[in-house]
C-alpha cells in the first residue's frame, strides 16, 4: 500500500471519528458520569497552579473539576463542538481554562509543555495507540504525572462493546479496550515512565430511570450508540436495542426504576522519566 494511500485511509478515519464524536449530545450524556470523573480527578492531587492538559477533554467533566480548584487547565479534543461546549462552560463559571481542537495523536503543544497530561475515557479511542503514547509521554515534563481512565476489556463496557460487534463491522483499528490491559500499557508507555502503577477501579453508572430507558439514552445522546444504530436496518437494530437492554438488566444493582451499572476501568499513573 503506498504511503498516499494509507495517508488518504487515514484521513477518512479521521472524518469519520470526528462525525462520530460530534453526534448525539455528548454534553448532555456526560453529566451523568461528572460524579466519577471528580473521583478520578480528585485522587490525583493536582496543586492549584500546575498546569494540567485533559486531552479528548469531552465537554470538560474532568477539565473543569480541575480549573475550579485553581490548576491552569488546557482541554483538546477532535469534535469542535465539545470544544466550544467546554469553553461555554468554562466560561459561564469565569473560569480560566482553555479548550482547544486538536488531535490525541499530534497534540499542538510543545516538548513537555505540562506538569499533568490526563486523559479520562477519551484517548483511548483514538487509532494509532502507538502515537497516543508517544504524545502523552511527548508533551509532559520529566517528572510529570500522565494519568489515564480506560475500559478494560472484561468490564461492563467490554461487554457491551462485544454486543455492539455483533452488529457492526469491525473499523480494522485496534480495540480501544486493550488500553485497558495491563501488559498493552506497559508495553505503550513503560518506555517513557520512570513509574507507572495500575489499578483497577469502578465507574459507576446511575441513571434515575430503567434499563431501557438507558439504552434509548444512549441511542440519542452517545456519539458511537447513536451512529451505530443509524447504521442498521429496522430487524438489526430492533436486536440490537434487545440484546443491549438484556446486557444493562443483568448487571443492574437498581431497582426497576432506577439503573445502577458498575463498569470496570483501569487506572493508569506514570511517572514521565
């Protein structure tokens, strides 16, 4: 395959990651996981003044738990429109953050421009993990924290992921859940990291309504959900929504109303060397 090729593939995947993020509402979607991005952020502990990057920032559930304890917050991601919902937000609070558009796998920053380089559930998605890491590692200081959320692949996410592959054709990029493998991370990022722990953590996903009522959430608002089932037919996406409620019924911890879904992530801490 020639090397105008591949640029060309790259650039439709491109397009298509940006469409795909840019779908639904993911403002919208977010603000039921605001909980867990603060216990994520918390569990940090970022100095007020230190100057932290939220790459695939989403509309700013982690960057601005941040930027209201005083650290200096940058937020990237690849859909302008979280971008500009970010900055709304940011800026609705007289908040100092800046939120930018910009790609996890060519960050426009300079060499070890921040103190703390986080990425919660976002980078993650990106298709060329190789570059990811690189970056990450790239635009931290030597002695910085690189700090990382990802669904592992035996977790609740896994799980539905797997349900979703069932109906839809395989993108031919790797799992986005393999940054939520241990011995993938080290192999990512060991390099670079003079440290690097991991552990595996619970996001809990609660939702004031039934399981049902969930899927079709996420039908509507969640980029990913929302193409995916654009993509189907009547028959296939009738099963599709069948197998996905059945999914959130099994391991929901609520009641009949009420849906409450532990969801398995792991945590990554690296000490940039």
């Amino acid at each position: 395959m020639s090397s105008t090729t591949i640029t060309s593939a790259i650039s439709d995947l491109k397009s298509r990651l940006k469409e795909t993020w840019m779908a639904g509402d993911y403002d919208r979607f977010s603000r039921y996981m605001e909980h867990d991005a603060r216990a994520f952020y918390e569990q940090l502990d970022i100095p007020a003044g230190c100057q932290l990057l939220d790459v695939a920032c989403g509309s700013g559930q982690l960057a601005l738990w941040a930027a209201r304890d005083g650290v200096n917050v940058t937020g990237v991601d690849i859909a302008p429109n979280l971008v500009q919902r970010a900055q709304a937000r940011a800026k609705a609070e007289g908040l100092s953050a800046r939120f930018i558009e910009g790609d996890a796998e060519a960050l426009p920053f300079d060499d070890a421009s921040f103190d703390v380089v986080a990425s919660l559930i976002g980078a993650m998605f990106a298709p060329r993990p190789e570059l990811v890491a690189s970056e990450l590692l790239r635009v931290c200081r030597p002695g910085g924290i690189i700090a990382m959320g990802n669904w592992t692949p035996e977790g609740f996410v896994g799980q539905m992921f797997k349900t979703f592959s069932k109906f839809i054709a395989p993108s031919g990029m790797p799992a986005p859940v393999l940054w939520g493998d241990e011995s993938v991370v080290h192999k990512r990022l060991g390099h670079g990291a003079s440290d690097l722990a991991m552990r595996r953590r619970l996001y809990t996903f609660t939702y004031p309504f039934p399981p049902a009522e969930v899927v079709e959430f996420f039908r509507k608002y969640y980029g990913p959900t929302n193409l995916a089932f654009a993509s189907l037919d009547e028959n296939a996406a009738r099963a599709l929504r069948e197998e996905l409620e059945a999914l959130w019924s099994l391991h929901n911890r609520g009641s009949a109303e009420l849906t409450v879904v532990p969801a398995e992530y792991l945590e990554v801490i690296a000490v940039r060397a």
